[in-house]
C-alpha cells in the first residue's frame, strides 16, 4: 500500500465524491441499527446509514462522547465515523476523522432519508 493511497486529498476526494452521488440522488442510503462495538463505546447512538458505493459499503455513525478541555469540567461532544465495511458489516477502515466534508455528508444523508425532498415539492 502505497502512502500516497492514504492523503489527506485522497479522502477528501472520496467524502466529496459521495456527497455528490448523494445530493444527485446516485446513491440511495438506508437507515441501520447502529452497530454495537460503536453503542460501547459511545452515547446517543441512535441509528446509523449505509450505501454501497464504488464496489465497497459505506457506513456513516453519528454519536456523542465525553469530552473535556482540563480533564475536570466535561460536556458532551459530536462525533462522526465514516467507514467502509465488509459484507458482515465489520469494519474494514475507518476514514480519519479529520477528513473535510463528513458533517456535510451526514446533513445529506439524513436529508435523503428523511425524504425532504418530496416534503418540500408539497409546500406551496
């Protein structure tokens, strides 16, 4: 595996190509339960997605964790994880959290499963 495969660009390209499959419409995501190593580790887990896309699976986990700047006063923090996963849905990587466009990404795919769209058509 080459470095150059794992660039900051290189995710920031693919997080950018599924917004655009998904704002077009290319690309249909599906409400999951959330998977549970991430329910262990993590608070407010509702519900997670998944797509297939470009011979892989997605799968896009929205969560809340403990946070702290001093290690005494802690709030709670959002969290993404945006993973490619295998047929059995473990994880085979995780995109670095860091990666550009992930809220953007979550936004949208909340959007599309919500079917806002159609809403939005009604309102006169």
């Amino acid at each position: 595996m080459s470095n150059e495969a794992l660039t900051e660009l290189n995710w920031d390209r693919l997080i950018r190509s599924l917004l655009n499959a998904t704002q077009k419409g290319e690309v249909q995501w599906e409400v999951i339960e959330p998977p549970i190593d991430v329910r262990r580790y993590a608070e407010g887990v509702v519900q997670a997605y998944k797509v297939p896309y470009l011979d892989r699976s997605f799968r896009i986990v929205p969560y809340k964790y403990k946070a702290s700047n001093d290690g005494e006063d802690f709030y709670w923090a959002d969290g993404i994880s945006v993973e490619i996963v295998d047929s059995k849905d473990r994880v085979m990587y995780q995109v670095p959290g860091n990666t550009a466009g992930q809220r953007e990404l979550l936004d949208a795919v909340r959007f599309q499963t919500a079917n806002l769209d159609s809403l939005f058509s009604k309102l006169a």
